[in-house]
C-alpha cells in the first residue's frame, strides 16, 4: 500500500506540477506553477457555481413533480457519462502506453502495484467529476427534504463507489479502440470515426433536448423532465440504485450498488495484472504494413518538411485530433445547425430577447469564438518532450519551426471555418460587406488562436510528461489555448451591447484588431519567443 501511495504521490506531483512549486530552484518556475495552480482552482470553483445552478434547477423541476430525489437519478447518470468518455480517452495511454513504464517495471515494485497506480489516477479523475457534479446535487435534496444522518453515512461510500462502473466499461472500451488503433498502424480511420460518432451523438443530443425545452412550459418541461429520469433509471440501474439507496433508505439497493460496482472492477484489475506484460506488449508493438521499395528520392523545402512531420505527429493521436480540434468540429454543426433552426426558435431557446434581429452581426465573432476552443499548436512544443534537442539542433530558422506547427492548426481550422461560414450566410442572408466579414473574422482569430497557442506553450511548457494526455488535457497552455480566444471574441461582443453599438462595426473593429495582434504575436515569436525555445 505504500508503494501504490508513493507511485500516485510522484504522478500527482509531477502531472500537477506540485513539485516544481515546492522544489525548483529557479523562480520563473516556481511562480508559473504557483500561477497554474491558482487558475485551476479558479477553474474547480466556476464549475462548481456551474453544476450547482444546474442542480437548483434540475431540483425545483423534480420538486414540482413531488419527486426531489430525481436529482440525485440524473446527475448520477450525467456524473457516469462524463466519466466514461474521460477515461475512453485516456484509457490506451495512461494504463498501457506511459512513456515510463521500463522504468517502472524495473523498480523492486509488484507488477500489481504499478497497475493499480495507473487505474487509481483514472479513478481519481472519474471522483472528481461525480463529486463535481453529485455533491451540489446531493446539497439540493438535503435543502429540500431535511434527510436525517443516514442519508449522509450512506451517501459518502456510495459517492465513492459511483465512478468504478463507469470506469472499468471506460477502461474495456478505451483499450478495445485502442487495440484496434495499434493493430491498423497509422490508420487511425476507425478510431477516429469511433470517437466522432460519440461525440456528434452528445452534442446532437444535448441541442435536441435544449430545442425540446425551448418549446415547452415549465410544468410540461418538470413532467417530461420527470419521465427523462424514469427511462434513465432502466437504461442506466445504477443511477436508480444509487437514489433508492441513498435518498429512499433501502439498504438492499445500496448493497447491491456497491457489489455491482466493486466486484466486476476488481475482477477487471485481477485480469488485467494477472496479463499485464503481455496486454503492454500488444498494445505497444507495430509490425509492418508493406514492404519497403527503393525509389526516387524527394525533396522539399525545410519548412514543408517540418510541416509534415508536425501533421503526421497530429493524426497519429486519437486524442490529439479530438481535444485540439474540438472546436473546428463544433464550428460545423453549429453552422449546419443554423440551416435548419429558425432564428425565432433558436431565440427562443437562447433566452436572449432580439437575437434574431443581431444574430447577422455577431455571427462571425461566434464562429470565431466556437472555432478557437482548442489550439493544436498550444501543446505542440510540450508533445516533443525529450526528442526537443532535434528540433533546436536542425539546420533550420527558428521561425520555420514555429510556421509550421502553426500550419498544421490552420490546416485543421480553416476549411472548418470556410465551411462553417458558407453555412452561417446561405441560413442567414447576409449584406456583401457582412459577407466578407462572415469569413474574414473566423479566419483572422484562427490565425490568432494558431499564433497564441505557441505563446502559450512557450510560457508553460511541459516536457517532462509520462503520459500525453498530461500534456493535451491537462496542461497550462492547453487550457489557456482552449479558452483564450473564445473570451477575446466574447470580450469584443460585450463591449458591443454595453455601448449599445451596431455588431457589424464591433465585428469589422474586432477583425481588425486580431490581425493586428497576429502581427506583434509574431513579432514576439521571431525575438523573445526564440531565444525562450533556444531555453527549453
């Protein structure tokens, strides 16, 4: 037990960047980590706020139907779901593909430990979202219903027990795409549409529902809210379990709750240890696809072939391509969505009086926001890791190694935002200034956002990571190159309604102003953002 506490203790300080905080001896560093961990308590505390506005609405709606304990039912579900898809996606490269697991293996360690360390910190992310979302839940009934002290004894096990279900189906299908990843080499073709189609399917959902309400009365909206939760309970037991035995008192239902989640879980781990090595190997050995033909040599230019290099490192990560390109993906069925929305409707369902009248304006600032929620280039310096001294050493400007790690987000941002544009003005009719501004604003904030990542990555960079997702998911700059442009877009439309000003002029004020911030990025890049990667 020890041993397992001291290998989760050093992933949590080195992933959390804890140990820099407390031990690096150079001050920058010690400040940028103080710094980090400030912006994501920040960020713990927002979606906290966040979840506990959903649960006072979620509660008075279930309150209405004479059934409080409702809440507890959905956000149970909503709490396995985000689970499930977090640790689909980590599943591959936290428990079989860490960078460190020679190192690992050849310390005076039982194999079981090591593998119970890697399942721990996918346990300890998939807790913190079912007490993101369960606690303020659970704080929502207890206002409304006064429940005596069993309701707490029996909500802190199962609160703990809840993300193990959800968590061994996430490790079962996150290695079988994962396997199958390995077993095509470089096609990642069915992985990707796997993790795509799950994706659509949630966001396709959720604006489903978010129109169904539009339309509804508060009362229609409680009693249909009511029969969502009913057919949740039999899809999803668990969830039903979990309230019957917390809120409703029945120990057979909490007892079986916690057997159901704990006893295939650690039959999982027992397989899973028993088989490690050999499931390692699998996972992490290729062979080749064809046999290798001499034939005529190719050439091309410095910065062509960084940029390929940089697109094959892109798409040869499921993870990769999804969390960066997030926000291209969304730009198109948010602009697709717009072709079959009528604008009163999706008024409507906003909750913004008049927005179909501004819609026209602020559009492009939209799509520049949606568009800008993940910058492939904002951890691409950091995914180099130890490999980083090639690129310093190449024969090659520094500005070139920069150009085409911004290459490849463009690559991935502007045909989304050609696309997405094209959408917005056949559902909207724009003027032909509007028009124009249509595509010039996305394109000139993705360029922003493919410039800002490498600021980002530069300030906060990561090279000592173990594991990818460290760096894609978990990051400074990843975070910061997720948000950055989305609050810049939002800052110039605020700054709009708050003047009262027209939206065409704030959009055209606001296009402008990114092309010029691309040029002092720029700036910045070519003198003190080379001399920083010289550094690094």
């Amino acid at each position: 037990m020890n041993k397992l506490f001291l290998l989760g203790k050093v992933y949590a300080l080195q992933s959390l960047g804890i140990g820099k905080m407390l031990h690096a001896k150079d001050p920058a560093a010690k400040r940028k980590s103080l710094l980090m961990g400030v912006g994501f308590a920040f960020l713990a505390v927002l979606l906290v706020a966040m979840s506990a506005v959903y649960s006072v609405g979620m509660g008075q709606l279930a309150a209405m139907v004479g059934r409080p304990e409702l809440v507890l039912t959905v956000m149970a579900v909503a709490a396995s779901l985000l689970s499930l898809i977090t640790v689909i996606y980590k599943a591959g490269s936290v428990l079989f593909s860490f960078q460190d697991y020679d190192l690992q293996m050849a310390l005076p360690i039982p194999q079981s430990t090591i593998v119970a360390s890697r399942v721990l910190i996918l346990y300890a992310s998939s807790l913190l979202f079912s007490c993101l979302l369960l606690v303020p839940a659970a704080v929502v009934y207890a206002v409304q219903t006064g429940p005596s002290l069993r309701f707490w004894l029996a909500l802190v096990p199962a609160l703990l027990a809840m993300p193990i279900l959800p968590l061994g189906i996430g490790l079962v299908l996150g290695g079988t795409v994962a396997l199958i990843a390995a077993r095509l080499g470089r096609n990642k073709i069915l992985s990707i549409l796997l993790y795509g189609l799950l994706i659509v399917g949630v966001l396709f959902g959720s604006t489903a529902l978010s129109y169904r309400a539009a339309e509804m009365e508060v009362t229609e909206l409680a009693q249909v809210g009511s029969q969502i939760a009913l057919q949740l309970e039999s899809v999803y037991p668990p969830a039903q379990l979990f309230t019957q035995g917390v809120a409703g008192g029945n120990w057979g239902s909490w007892l079986l709750l916690m057997a159901l989640c704990v006893l295939p879980f650690a039959l999982f781990c027992l397989l899973v240890g028993r088989y490690y090595r050999q499931l390692h190997a699998i996972f992490t050995t290729t062979s080749a696809k064809g046999k290798y033909r001499l034939g005529e040599l190719r050439q091309s230019s410095a910065l062509s072939a960084l940029y390929k290099k940089e697109w094959r490192r892109f798409t040869s990560s499921t993870l990769y391509i999804f969390n960066a390109g997030m926000g291209a993906l969304m730009l198109i069925l948010l602009c697709g969505a717009l072709l079959f929305l009528p604008q009163d409707q999706l008024e409507a369902m906003m909750g913004v009086p008049g927005l179909a009248g501004m819609l026209t304006g602020i559009c492009p600032l939209i799509m520049a926001a949606v568009g800008g929620m993940g910058a492939v280039s904002s951890c691409s310096i950091s995914l180099e890791g130890s490999h980083l001294w090639i690129l310093q050493t190449l024969p090659v400007r520094t500005s070139q190694v920069f150009a085409s790690k911004a290459l490849v987000n463009l690559t991935v941002l502007v045909p989304a935002c050609l696309i997405g544009s094209t959408m917005a003005g056949m559902a909207l009719r724009p003027s032909p200034a509007e028009w124009v501004l249509f595509y010039l604003t996305p394109l000139a904030f993705a360029l922003v956002t493919s410039l800002g990542g490498l600021v980002c990555n530069l300030l906060f960079p990561k090279l000592d990571w173990q594991s990818e997702v460290t760096v894609i998911k978990q990051s400074v700059a990843s975070f910061l190159g997720y948000f950055t442009t989305p609050l810049l877009a939002a800052a110039f439309i605020g700054l709009g309604f708050a003047l009262h000003l027209s939206m065409v002029l704030v959009t055209a004020v606001a296009t402008a102003a990114a092309v010029l911030l691309c040029l002092v990025i720029w700036g910045w890049l070519n003198t003190k953002g080379a001399r920083i990667f010289t550094q690094l």
